[in-house]
C-alpha cells in the first residue's frame, strides 16, 4: 500500500481583530491507502481545523501559515482555488460534523446527490439519478427510489447521515474525511455508522480520517491514532499503542476520564482538572502543563519534541528524556523523532 497523504508542519491560524488564534502548531503525519486515522482530543484542540486545512476549506480570517499537505504526490496548499474544486468531491470528500446544516433545506436529496455527481463525472443526467440510487441504497436507505426525491428534514438524523456518506462517495473519492460523524445520534445509530463506514471501506479501499472526542468510535473503527491538544499532536500510534501503552499524561488523563467496564467493580471517573488553553495567548511550553500532574520546569519553557518510542508510536513528553525522573506507566529513553 502506498501513502496517500503526508502532513509537514502545519499552521493554520484565524487573524481576529482580537488577535491571532493558533488553532494548528505545527502538525505532520502521513496515512497510507486504506488507513483508517483518528484524530482525538476535547474541543478546540484543533481536530477539526486540521481537516479543514487538508482541504484548504480555511476562510478569511483564517490562513494556512505554514507547512505541506502532500496528497497523491500534489501539494493542496499551492493549488489555485479551481484546482482545488476539481479534488474536492472527487478525490477527497468530506462528512460535516451536522448533516441537517449541511444539506440544503430547499433541495431533495435528488438535486444535491446529482449536483455532485454531475460536475465530477461525465454521467448523463439519468445516469447520475441512476447512480445516486445506488448509493444510497450502498449505505442501507431503504426504498431509495423514492426517498431520493425526499427533502431533508423527510429524514431521521441517522438517515440524513448516511445521505451524507453516499453523497460523499458517489464520486469514488479516494480519501475520506468524517467530522464528528456520529455527534448527536443516538448509540444504536452510531453503531451502524460506524459499521457501515468499515464495510465501505473494505468495499472501495477508501482512506478515512474521523475526527472525534468519543474514544470509542476511535476504539471501534481506527487503524491509527492521533491525540490532540492545544492545536498540537501530543501522541500518535496505533490503536493498540494509544489504549494499552500510552505515553502523554493528556491520552492518559483521557482514558481516565471515561466509563470503563470493570467486571464487579465501580470505578469513578477522574477529570482532567483545569481547562484548555487560550490559543490566542499559548504556552510557552508544552500546552499541557498547565493542567499536568507531572510537569516540571522544561515543560513550562519548552515544548517537547516528539519522541519516538517505536516504528510507529511517537509522544511529545520530557517524561520520555533519559534525564527526566522516573515516573509509573511512562517509558524513558525514547529517542528523539527527527
């Protein structure tokens, strides 16, 4: 499998008559084709920019600063504006976070599908509705002959969803993006999104990213895992790294914070105590500290490199350093990720 994607450095910041909002410090990672990433952390770690930067759907007064989004060999962030349209919807498709918001009301399902059918393909217009049936009949809509021409609202939050997902992969894309798919449905709902996201993937080999706060979507669905705060990357590795070794105090304090099934025992929740920083004035440091129970004074100066603790599992924490006092369930020694 090839690399589909590869991220260096990026910086996206929102120029406010407030000041600068850096809502992305300097992110890099890469997927291969068929990967399935998670990007995790509370809001306004910069999960969702990210995404939008991958796409450069950044508007006034937002700007990408800095750094290279490589997909397919192509850098997106030196394209114009129209050789942008010609990826997005076709190449890369992207789910937002409340389908409702983001299918015009005034339109049947219908006349949004064979809109973006129409101008990444050369289907004619029957074969455009044909088409459009077809997927959504892929994503488990039933009678799709005759919902397509439903408005909207004729749908349950759940099916609006899966006309999202169909409209997104009626063109083939290569890559999918999936923001907060699931927010606002309920479990059994979210579980055959989810289910159905993985059976799509196996299906066409679409490369997905989600964007997520709920780690049991991560859990459920993801190959890899990317742990965000402050608009930096704190951890990243592979499901299995990020929920049985992790290496960040924030992926810890996450885990933490959420349910467990504990077999006859009930244990109580541990929050993380404090709150997010102000990405119109950071820290100096790390983002974390401020709210870490491990910090020490190189934390508050300098933000840590990330150190590399496997082939694919690295963490930005001085607790990883040779020199940094031992502290329980954290690894020494990692190298330092060039």
């Amino acid at each position: 499998m090839g690399k589909i994607l590869e991220v260096n450095n990026l910086k996206t910041s929102f120029f406010t008559h407030l000041g600068e909002v850096q809502a992305v410090r300097g992110s890099s990672f890469s997927m291969n084709e068929g990967d399935i990433l998670g990007i995790v952390g509370e809001s306004g770690s910069g999960k969702s920019v990210t995404a939008m930067s991958i796409i450069n759907l950044i508007e006034d007064p937002g700007k990408i600063k800095e750094g290279s989004v490589i997909f397919n060999g192509k850098d997106l962030t030196k394209l114009t504006e129209s050789e942008l349209t010609e990826i997005r919807g076709s190449e890369i498709a992207m789910i937002f976070q409340d389908p409702m918001t983001s299918l015009n009301p005034v339109f049947t399902i219908k006349n949004l599908m064979t809109e973006v059918i129409l101008r990444h393909t050369d289907m004619s217009k029957k074969e455009a509705i044909a088409h459009a049936i077809k997927m959504l009949d892929l994503v488990g809509i039933p009678h799709p002959e005759t919902r397509i021409n439903a408005y909207p609202h004729q749908f349950s939050g759940g099916m609006r969803q899966r006309v999202m997902i169909a409209t997104a992969l009626s063109c083939d894309p290569k890559l999918l993006i999936a923001d907060e798919p699931t927010t606002a449905l309920d479990v059994t709902i979210q579980a055959q999104i989810l289910e159905l996201l993985l059976k799509l993937k196996d299906e066409t080999n679409t490369s997905i990213i989600i964007i997520t706060h709920d780690l049991g979507v991560i859990a459920e669905v993801c190959t890899d895992i990317i742990v965000m705060y402050g608009g930096m990357m704190m951890e990243k590795g592979t499901v299995d790294e990020i929920f049985y070794e992790p290496n960040h105090p924030y992926t810890n304090g996450l885990h933490n914070s959420v349910p467990h099934i504990v077999s006859g025992k009930r244990d109580r929740l541990i929050p993380i105590k404090g709150s997010p920083p102000d990405l119109m004035k950071p820290p100096t440091g790390c983002p974390f500290s401020p709210r870490c129970p491990h910090a020490m004074q190189i934390c508050l100066e300098e933000a840590a490199p990330m150190f590399k603790l496997s082939d694919t599992h690295t963490s930005a924490c001085w607790l990883l350093h040779e020199d940094a006092p031992q502290v329980k369930g954290y690894t020494k020694g990692g190298k330092q990720d060039d």
